[in-house]
C-alpha cells in the first residue's frame, strides 16, 4: 500500500479557515463589534450544525427517519455550508466508520491516534482512497442530493460565505458577518463535528457494547448537539436518538421530534427499551469477564 500523503487542497482550506476565524475575533476586538453579527453567526452555526446532524447523519447517513422535502433542501444547503463535502460522499465515509471501526479502513480510525482520527484524515490522504458509491445507493438514486453533490462547491461557497456577507449589510458590517458566520462559526463546527470521531472514541463509558471503541460522552453531546452519545449510536445506528432518554442532551432528538407533530418528519426509528436493557447486560457481563 502506498504512503499516504498530504492533501494540499484541503490542507490550505483548513489553515486559511482558521486564520479567518482569528481574523474574526480581533475584527470584532478591534475595528467593529455587532450583536447583529454574532447573532447571525449563532444562527448559521445553529442552522449547519443541525443539517449535520439531523440531516448528513440521522437522515442521510443512517435513515432513521424520513423528512420533508422543505428540510430535505434545507439539510442539504445548510450541510454545504458546513464543509464537510457533500451529503452523498459524507455518508459513503460514514458508512465504512460504521462497517470498519477501529481497523484499517475506517477513515477516521481512532487506533492510528487521537489527532489521526480528529483532523489527520482530512490534511493526509491515501492516493488510493475513493469514495464507495456503491454503499449509498438509496442516496445516489435522490434527485436533490446528486444536486448537491454536482454543485456542492458552489453551494458551500455561497452559503458559506456571500450569503452571510451580502446579510451584513444589512447593519454595516458585511466583512464581520462573513468572518464570524462564516469562518469563525466554520472552525467551531468543524472541531465540534471532529471531536465524535476522536473525544468520543477515547473519553466515556462504553455501557452498550464492547466491541468497538465508541463512548458516550455527555462532553462531545453539548458540543455537537447531542452526537456524543456514541457507543448508543454504535449499538443501535439505526435509532433516530443518540440519547434515548428524555434528559439526554440531545437537541437533534428534540428537533426531529418536535417537526414530527406538525408533519415535517415521520416514521422515527426507536430501539424498543428491551433491546437496550439486553444490550446493558450483555456489555456489562463482558466487562466482567475481562476484568475476572
């Protein structure tokens, strides 16, 4: 197998982000500060995060439920906005994580280190690494998401970046909107979305299965809007909740569950509690053994 090597591309992108977003922290500092400006960066980072993860993940990735074509279109631009690419090679990687966790072809593999698992793939990739189209045919087969993915550059840069800018005109202050809702908000998405694949991984109990390294961790749920319920998510992916119990924080759950009394989304996918309480004492029997 060849030596993996440094993607140039995403590599630049990446360290040009984080600059912006320092730029943005001392445009505000320094030359302007708006309430209006950060409230629109809370809400483009609300909007994106929530098309990650109600969307790139519970809906696309693992279908967990089923949504309106209106959340669909709006998953799938606020999801660029987040640039993650698009929905359909999002979910192709996402499904080999599930598949292959922990060995060699897991993208995001936690055994190759904490920082591979966190940033690493991103800035270093194998040449030969494709995307496996052939695991997301029900995505490939969607008229809006094969939109998305043709013209995800497009979208992310004008959601990413001229929307928010042409908005802040609206109270002068066009080059600090753009720099908070877009770049600051982007490099805290970011980290927060990498921290399921490396804080998670690492920090957390393990209460659902042993099998693989995933954890729950309430530390990477506050951050991710509830996606740090992770070795749940593992033992039952195809469970619309990463949290299933009512005080979990889990704004994805509260948020496809509340569309779902109007009509929005429908057909919520739930573990019968049964299966959950087996899979608890199945976990905790092997833990015992390895520890007898």
């Amino acid at each position: 197998m060849e030596k993996i090597r440094l993607n140039k591309v995403n590599t630049f992108f990446i360290f040009a982000a984080h600059g912006l977003a320092v730029a943005a922290i001392l445009w505000m500092a320094l030359v302007q500060f708006s309430w209006w400006t950060i409230g629109l960066g809370l809400f483009w980072g609300a909007c994106s995060s929530i098309s990650v993860t109600g969307g790139y993940h519970r809906l696309f990735a693992h279908p967990t439920y089923k949504a309106a074509w209106p959340l669909r279109f709006f998953y799938a631009i606020f999801g660029a906005a987040s640039v993650q690419n698009s929905a359909i090679k999002w979910s192709a990687d996402h499904r080999v994580h599930h598949a292959e966790t922990d060995h060699d072809d897991d993208p995001y593999n936690i055994t190759k280190g904490f920082w591979w698992a966190h940033i690493g793939w991103v800035l270093f990739q194998a040449p030969e690494h494709k995307i496996d189209y052939t695991l997301v045919p029900d995505l490939t087969r969607d008229p809006l998401l094969v939109w998305q993915d043709k013209y995800y550059v497009w979208i992310a840069i004008a959601m990413g970046a001229l929307i928010p800018f042409g908005i802040g005109f609206l109270w002068g202050d066009p080059i600090g909107a753009v720099l908070t809702a877009g770049f600051l908000r982007l490099v805290l998405q970011w980290h927060a979305t990498f921290a399921v694949n490396s804080v998670a991984h690492t920090v957390g109990a393990q209460t659902y299965t042993n099998r693989d390294s995933a954890r729950d961790s309430w530390i990477t749920a506050f951050v991710t809007l509830g996606e740090g319920y992770h070795n749940f998510h593992h033992r039952f992916q195809g469970d619309y909740r990463n949290g299933f119990r009512w005080y979990h924080f889990d704004p994805t759950k509260w948020f496809v569950w509340t569309l779902s009394k109007v009509g929005v989304t429908r057909d919520l996918r739930r573990v019968p509690k049964s299966a959950i309480a087996k899979a608890r004492e199945v976990a905790a029997s092997q833990r015992a053994q390895r520890a007898g």
